[in-house]
C-alpha cells in the first residue's frame, strides 16, 4: 500500500485529492477501482476517464480539468512516464532489490569477475573471463560464455544465451569447415535482454551491444552485429552477422536485417519486415503481404507471381492508346 | 508390447482379427510390418492400405471392407483419434507416469506451491509465489517466475520461461524507461508449452492462457495477452502485448499477431501471415508472398513497388477507351 | 602467439615474408596491424589490400603479386578455407580441447551412454538412452532428451533441446487430444546446433539430421523432418513436421518449410521466404514482400488486395483495344 501523498513526495506532480488515501494497487482506466491508481497518456482515451471508478488518475495538464470533474488527480507533464516510474516505486516496495550475491546453483567460473552487487540468479553459467558490471541481474537459467562483457545495471532474463559462437563456416567442397569465432560479446549499461534471446560472440572483432538498448524475447543477435544506443528490438527478430544499427532505431517483432548492412540512426523498421539493403535515411520502413481472407489472398497472390508480366501488358495496351 | 485384444478391451473399436496377436510397435502405413499397427485416417491414402504390409490396421466404417480384404483391422468412428489413444497407451506401458515429485536439481522457493502429484524435472526453477497444480510435468530447464500459475495436467517442455518481464517501456528523450511488470501469468489446465517458448507477465493485469491451449516451441506470448481455450499455436509464432486470442483458433507456425488486436473465436491464421487488424469474423486468413525462383521473384518484387503506379495507369487507360 | 613459419608448418601454403614474424592475433584487413594476420577472399575488395596495415594477408595465387607489393603474404588455394584453419589453430592455442568429461552439475541418467571423449558442460540434461557420441560437446545447458542420438564431433550450444515432444494432437470435438511421440532424434557426425534451437522427437519414426548439417540459433525441427547432409540453416527458421530436405541445400535466417514437403539436394531458400510445396529442382528459391518507406508500402499493399480486379480490368482493355 501506498499514500497518495508518498507518491508525490517521491515523483513529484501535482496532486488533486487527499494526500492520505491509500492506493492498493495499479490497474488499467477501464478496470481500476476505488483503491487503485490509473492514468491516460493518449487523449484519445479521454472518454474512458469520465467512467473509470480509479481512486486517482495521473494526466497530463490539459486533461487536468477533465480529470478533477471525477475525482482525485496527479497531475504530470508526461503522464506515461510518471506511471512508469510509479511501477517503479510498487516494485522497490513489493520486491526491495537484494545487495546482489551468487545464488549457490550457479556455475561462476573462478576466472570470471562478478561486481559484489551484481546478481547471478539459480542456474546461471557465466564462463572464464565473463565480466559483470555493477548491479546487473542475471535471471535464471542465464549463459555468459567466456571472456563476454556484462555493463552496469543490465537485466538478462531466463534462458539468455550471450557469446555462443557465430554461425560461421568456409565452404569447402560442399561441406563446411568451421571458423572457430574468436571475439567475444561486449553489452554496455542499462541493457535490458528479453527470455531465451541469444548474442553470439564475434568472430574476430567483437560483438556491441551498446548502452540502454533493450531487446525483447527470442531474439537472434549474429556475429559482429553493432547495436545503437537505445535502440530497441522487439520479440523474434532476427539480426544477421555484422549488421550495424544506429541509435534510438526501433526494429519491430519478427523483423530481420541481412547481414553486414548498417541502418542510420532513428530508423524504424515495421514488424514482419525484411531489411535487404542499408538504410541510410531516418524513417519509417516496412515489408509485409497484407493478411486478407484466404480466399482471396490465394487469388492475388497467383496474379503477384504475373505481376511483371502484367506490367508488361499495360505498357503494350499504352502504346496503343 | 500389447496385444490387440489389450488394444480394444483398453480403447473400444470393433477387432476384426486375432486378439491375440502381438504389437510391438505403431508405424505408418509405407513403413509397418507384420507385428505393428498402423492407422488410416485420410481416405485420400486408400491406395497405400492394399500395399501395406501392416500386422493390423485402424479404419474409419467405410473402409472396413478395404481393410478387411488385406488383413486384421480395428474398426473405429475417428482412426485418427484412436490412434492418438493407443499412442497413449503405449507411452503408458513404455513409461508409467510418475508419482510427481522435484527432482534433486530443481530450485524451488520455499514460497512456491507446488502440487505433491506435480513433477519438476531437472533443473527447473520455481519462484515464490508460484502455484503448480496437480498432475502437471516440468521438463527439464523451465522457468515459472513469481506469483505465476500453472494449472492441473500441463505439460511444460524443456525451457520454457513463463513469467519473465513484458517489454514495456517508456520514452524519455528518447531513452526508455523500465515499466515494471507487476502483473503475472495464468494458465489454465491441460495446457502444452513447447520447448524454448515464453510467455511474459503482465503489466498491471495478468497474461491469460485458458484451458486446453497447445503451444509450440519458440513461441513468444507478449504480456496481457490472452489466448482462448483450445486454441493451437504453431511453431516460432509472435503474439505481441495485449492481444486477445479466442477460443478455438489456430495460429500458423512464425505467424504473427500485432499489439492491443482482438481475435473472435475460431479464426485460422496461416503460417507467416501477420494480423494487423482485429478479426471479429471466423474464417482463414493469409498473409504470404508466394515464393518463386528468385529471378522471377526480383522481377516481380520490382513491379510491385510500382503497383500502386501501375494502377493509376490502368485508370487512366480505361479513361481513354 | 604464433610465428608465420607455424601457421604454413601446420597448414601449408606458401609464405612470402619472415618466418619467424610473430602474429599476435587475426583480424579484418581494414583494421588489421602489424602484428595481425588478415585474408582477402573476395576478390572485390582488393581496393582494401594496399590500404591495409596487416603484418600479413592470405591471398589466393592470382592476387599474389598485388599482396607482395605491400607486405608479407601467404599464398593458399582458397584463402577463406585457410582463413578457416587459422581460427581453429588460434583456438587450439588458447584453449586446448578438453579429453572430455561430465560437469558435476550435469543430470546425466545412468541409462545414458556418453562417450568417454564426450565433453557435457555445466547445467546440462541427458536423459535416458540417450547416446553422446565421441567427442561431442554439449556446451552448458542443452537438454538431450530420452533414446535421442547424437553422432561424434558435434557441437551444441547453450539452451539446445533435443528431443520434446513434436506437436501432434487428434481434434476431438474441437479440443485436442494427445498424440505420444514414440519416436526420437538421430543426429549424425560433426553437427553444429546453434543456442535455443529445438529438435523435436518423432512422432513414431524418428527425426533425423544427417552428417555434416549445420543449425544456426533459435531454429525450430519439428518431429520426423529429416535435414540431409551438410546442409545449413539459419537462425529463426522453422521446418514444419515430416517435411524432407534435401543434402547441400541452404536455408536462410526466418525461413520456413511447410509440413510434410520435400526438397531436394542443392534447394537454396532465401531468408524470410516460406516454402508451401515440394521444390524438386535445385535452384535458388525466393518470397519476400520489398521493404519500402511505408508510404509508399501503404499505398502498393493497398493495390495488391485488389491485384486480381486489376488484372481482369487489363483483360477488359485487351479485350477492347
């Protein structure tokens, strides 16, 4: 439980109500009672205000008399934010973090360096010549293989792979023969890293993951990839070997990025998209089939593999005309 | 090994042959030999029933007289469903289900709860405030993180990571800051998560996973979403934050699901389709670029970045004429 | 550290340049020093060579004389394929491969066979039957489930799962009802399985994956697909079950393969395209949809669900003019 009162103190905002409430939890606009706290961020929601039962909402001041029309209100210049700072708060109280420590079913190689106030959760191998920074939290069932470099208050969640090798192989008479992959993986501070997703090692250079990047789950990071800082990566996309991605890009679910290309700074591919060439502007790219009945996706999709000819035709039919 | 008459004493079906004889394996029907059981569902594989050399063969009533004219055959309403059963009933002699229990390995909170009919295997992980019902198995290397709950007769494969952090943050100039994830996971009964697959915690409320949901392997399951009872979910499928799945689906292998999207019941998404649009009608739907030899396909995926061009200039042709 | 006469004593090749030069790692021409060994495979960027700072460069015999003009050389047939070797002598160097052996925190079931030469590393699973050929690595925290076999010389990364079960459910009045995977995994010699990738069980035959294939990250087999020999696929793939590929074929990152189809040797499949019938010619195969500013893929997606109304409004003005 938390006082209206306590939050303000702590996050600032002006608040619009009894400082003594007691706030119990956080919920939704839609689904909050009386003893929770809510917000809108989007004014498109505006309406949802005027019938949300929530014991106080957070808005922004331009909603703010909206807001007191139906009761207790913080009032925050960027309401989002102030919510998520306020998930913050609830955490620290429900879940003080612990002062890091090895848990006892981890496998720490003596050659590794852990900081004293990182935490090595159960289950976690971290290999020879690891290091992890101050503060950072490996979840469960975490790998850092050898020589990988770990920043300061990064957050691997259960099943992180970093440092497997690169899938790297030199055709020789159509078999393959390994290249061993000699670099490691280096991940600035701030980085957060989604469930089972996996950074491969470089294959000479090394692999960067630069600060505040955060990458969702089942992602696939290649060799000598070069993340931007604060670039965000979302569930199931695939990067291949020595990409190289600017700064505050976001790369959407499922979407991928051939190998040795570099995107600009402040690029945003779409979900399900395929990046097949560098990206040298800002901007909002994507590639994706529109989902359509299946009926008629199978017709147009029949007519898209005559597309070029089809092309051709009306060029014949405009010389005609 | 069992004999067929064990075979429908166990199961119901009407033998034609000796319930004597002895099964000592299942195979399909181009493969199977004198001591094994085979099973034809599809009435399009007819042909292969007169080739087969099949100790005895499970037939739907219309092709009992075909069966029948070859060797010994098991006459059941659904041979398919029949042959998942006698699956089981192998799997049972093979393998007696244990009488639950967590394996030496596991780490399991003293705060979790854990049904003493449960089975935790090797070197999973079971958090505080987790709840495992009766009869459900964790393989090996899974994940239930805090307050997450599992229902009676699941079956969790090798690692799964249910409950680790949704992938909410929000912008701060451009940086991101962390939304804690507060709310957990829900999974009803008789629910089956592939190997590697991960299903995030919610945000506020809790992500939802009804009863009777099979799920793939690398499946992510974003947070807040909820997926309807017996719904299927392929293989490498993305279900992004907050979408709401119904009941009876099927969601195709590496298909995708956009943010905040509702699914009606008994929507079938294909394979590598992405839903960008809420679906309220039941039906098929798709989404694919029809693969081609690549030098048709450059030709036209040319021609289609020019489509909406081409279209214009068929207007103007048909204004012409 | 080696010297340049080590490196052609152990791999052959012709040295121009001192023996006894020491090389105190390998890197990129581009930022290679003097005390780098570098390799220009592509012939294309030989621009690169003269510019180059590296105490030697691997190049083929036709490029011999423009090496030589700024430094020391090894002269080698296929210099990538050298390339290759050097990595593994590197490592050989810096970490002599163990004479194997199980880590103490490994679950290895009695009724497993391991090699005595096999090397299973920290927080691995290897059930019952299951059988580790000789000289096999499992690296930390793969599963191999029960009877799956995996032949000699193979390496499988952190969070590998060898044997769940397939996904195989009879309907029953819209539930799904349990099909017991009977079968298991075969895997032959000096295979590479990428980190989190899965291979599922059989349903009753067994999976197989053939000598020499090479499985990058994060890829999901299903049961009873059978991947002949030194082919490779790459990270996020998915092959659905019973499909059939064939050997020396390539697949690329996010691909996919529909159940029960079958290509034959020599198939390159492009990444992001998916395969929905069998491909018996040998070829290079494509389905992408173009990634466009997404204005422009607003506007042509748009025209592509009315593709087939525009081809038959073609038709009309063919028919009239």
């Amino acid at each position: 439980m938390l006082r209206l009162g306590d939050i303000v103190d702590s996050l600032g905002g002006q608040l619009h109500g009894d400082r003594g409430a007691a706030i119990e939890g956080l919920a939704p606009l839609e689904s909050a009672g009386p003893s929770q706290l809510s917000f809108l961020s989007n004014p498109r929601y505006q309406q949802q205000l005027a019938a949300s039962r929530a014991g106080c909402v957070i808005v922004s001041p331009a909603l703010q008399e909206a807001a007191l029309a139906r009761g207790a209100a913080i009032v925050a210049d960027d309401p989002y934010l102030y919510y998520a700072r306020v998930t913050q708060l609830w955490k620290a109280r429900r879940a003080p973090a612990g002062a890091g420590g090895i848990h006892a079913s981890a496998v720490v190689d003596p050659a590794a360096h852990v900081d004293p106030t990182a935490t090595i959760g159960p289950l976690c191998v971290v290999e020879r010549g690891a290091r992890i920074g101050a503060g950072t939290v490996l979840k469960s069932r975490v790998t850092v293989a050898e020589d990988c470099i770990i920043g300061a208050r990064c957050l691997l969640h259960p099943g992180v792979v970093i440092g497997a090798d690169g899938f790297g192989f030199a055709p020789r008479q159509g078999e393959w023969e390994k290249i061993e992959q000699l670099g490691a993986v280096r991940i600035g501070d701030d980085v957060e890293i989604g469930a089972n997703t996996c950074i491969d090692r470089g294959a000479l250079a090394d692999t960067l993951v630069e600060d505040g990047v955060k990458i969702d789950n089942l992602v696939q990071v290649g060799h000598n990839v070069r993340i931007g800082r604060h670039t965000a990566i979302a569930g199931c996309a695939g990067i291949a070997g020595s990409a190289s991605i600017g700064a505050y890009c976001t790369i959407g679910g499922s979407a991928g990025i051939l190998g040795h290309l570099t995107l600009a700074d402040r690029v945003h591919v779409s979900s399900f998209s395929l990046v097949t060439r560098s990206i040298l502007k800002p901007g909002h790219y994507t590639g994706v089939f529109p989902i359509d009945e299946n009926a008629a996706w199978e017709k147009n999709a029949a007519s898209l593999k005559q597309l070029h000819a089809l092309r051709d035709r009306v060029r014949a039919l405009e010389k005609k005309s």
